[in-house]
C-alpha cells in the first residue's frame, strides 16, 4: 500500500459503488460516453493502490471492449507483469498489438477525474498511461502512414 494514501470517503452510490469494488476486486473502472467535446473513454482507479502499477486508460473503444482490456490488463497485473511506456504488446489480444504512453498530468482532470477523487491524499500525482490501439494496418499514431481517421476516435493524451 502507499504510504502517504487514505481512502477517500463516499459521498455518494458512485463513489460508494468505486470504493467497493477496489476493496473486493482491486480496481474500478470508470466509463466516460462520447460527446461532443470528445470520444468516448474507460480508465483504471485501484491498479496504482493495489500493484504500485500506473492507472490505464483506453480511449474511443465501446465500454465492454475497454472494460474488458482494463480487466485483461488488471489480471497480468495480478501476476507481477508490468507495461512499460511505449512498450508493444499482443499479451491483450489475439492479432492484435497495443502500445501504451504516459499521460502528461495537464490532462488528468478533463480525463481522470475520478482518479484524483481517490488519490488525492497522496502527495505527488499517481501515475496513469494511455492503451494505444493501431489502425487496421496495424500503424500507431506516431508512425507515417497512420489512418488519420482515427485520430477522432483516440485523442494521444501524452506530453506534446
């Protein structure tokens, strides 16, 4: 456990409904629907409390698939795996290779809020990276050539 860390208290269902399910299971995992200011996003609250691991946010993917890679990630953390920034990975899915990057802090309250709700006793700010899925030509967003379109569904939340 952190050192520095109090849980925070509930204040309501929400909150109440977070802190449950970091006790039983280990983490939450938050939802966010599209609209108009952006796509749609998942993100971990617990990996940071439970494995020490920075929180993981997957971006423009329907909620049960991004539930399911937040889940898929929290189970390889369970046995000592750690995803490392700009680090690739197929661990998560068959044929299909992901990538992570770390979130630059000046996006955490537009995208993490419920992660500074919990973590807020701590001192510094806890870490977080963003689960980078390719285009169907299996290009990340860094590299030349990336399908552009899908740009609107997976805005890079890293340090410009």
């Amino acid at each position: 456990m952190l050192a520095d860390f109090q849980m925070p208290v509930a204040e309501d269902d929400s909150d109440r409904k977070l802190l449950s399910d970091v006790a039983q299971y280990g983490w939450h995992v938050p939802h966010i629907f599209a609209d108009e200011s952006g796509p749609c996003f998942s993100f971990s609250v617990g990996f940071y409390l439970k494995f020490g691991h920075p929180e993981i946010l997957v971006m423009g993917l329907a909620q049960p698939v991004a539930h399911e890679f937040i889940n898929l990630i929290g189970g390889h953390l369970m046995t000592g795996r750690v995803f490392r920034p700009r680090e690739r990975t197929d661990a998560l899915a068959q044929g299909f290779t992901c990538s992570f990057i770390p979130i630059a802090v000046e996006h955490y309250r537009e995208y993490l809020g419920y992660g500074i709700w919990f973590y807020r006793s701590l001192k510094e700010p806890f870490p977080a990276l963003q689960l980078v899925w390719p285009d169907k030509q299996a290009r990340f967003p860094w590299e030349h050539d990336y399908d552009e379109r899908f740009f609107r569904l997976q805005k890079l939340l890293d340090v410009a």
